[in-house]
C-alpha cells in the first residue's frame, strides 16, 4: 500500500465515520430507529478505547473499499453505497448473530435504518476516493 492509498483511506475512512455519526443522530429526528455503531463499539470496549475502534473500523473498511472499488459497478457516491450494501448485509447476517442479537434483528424499520446509516458511510468514502 502506497502512501496516496493510506491517505485516501484515512481521510475517506474518518469522514464517513462522521457522516455516519451523524446520520444516527439524524434518524431520531426522522423517527427512524437508531442503528447506532457508535454505542456498540463503546458498549464493548469503553468510552475512548470504543470510539477509536469505531473509527479505525471505518478507515479499515475504507481501505477494503479502496483495495476493489474499481471491480464495483457505478461510480462515486452510488458505488459506495454498493458497498455498505454488502457491509449491511455482512453485518446482519453475521456479525449480529455471533454477538447474540441474531439475524436481522429488530423490525424491519430497524434494519432499514441501518441500512440507511451505512449508506451515509458508504456514499462519503465512495464520493472521498473518486474526487
């Protein structure tokens, strides 16, 4: 990996963490329910250590973004949310049931706004790594 690719995986990486962020404070406002990311990584590894781990999540799968975007149908912002697709569907299917919630847990509106706030991290780190 060269420095330009660590750099474009940072920085995506880090704004869609924050655009994410935000979008699960946004969702309460729009009466969706939270899929807050955020308060599970804090909920296992406490407050600071959490929210590194929550941001170095999101420059990780930055770089897993960069490693292949070019093979991904779209361009910018649409192929990114291509890929928090598959993160969600990664998520739900997998992740949730190894922690205990199962799969696809909640309603399906909780599943939607999880969909949705994956979305905002992928449409950033999609958008970041085409401009």
């Amino acid at each position: 990996m060269n420095m330009s690719s660590m750099k474009k995986a940072l920085i995506a990486g880090v704004m869609g963490t924050v655009a994410m962020t935000g979008f699960t404070y946004l969702a309460s406002m729009i009466h969706l329910p939270k899929a807050d990311y955020a308060a599970f990584f804090t909920s296992q590894f406490g407050s600071s250590v959490g929210w590194l781990a929550f941001l170095a999540a999101g420059v990780v799968m930055a770089h897993f973004f960069g490693s292949f975007r070019k093979k991904l149908p779209f361009h910018s912002w649409k192929r990114g949310v291509l890929y928090a697709a598959a993160i969600w569907g990664v998520v739900q299917m997998i992740l949730m049931p190894i922690f205990g919630a199962g799969f696809f847990p909640g309603t399906a509106l909780t599943a939607f706004g999880a969909l949705l706030t994956l979305a905002a991290y992928g449409a950033t780190v999609g958008y970041l790594y085409d401009h």
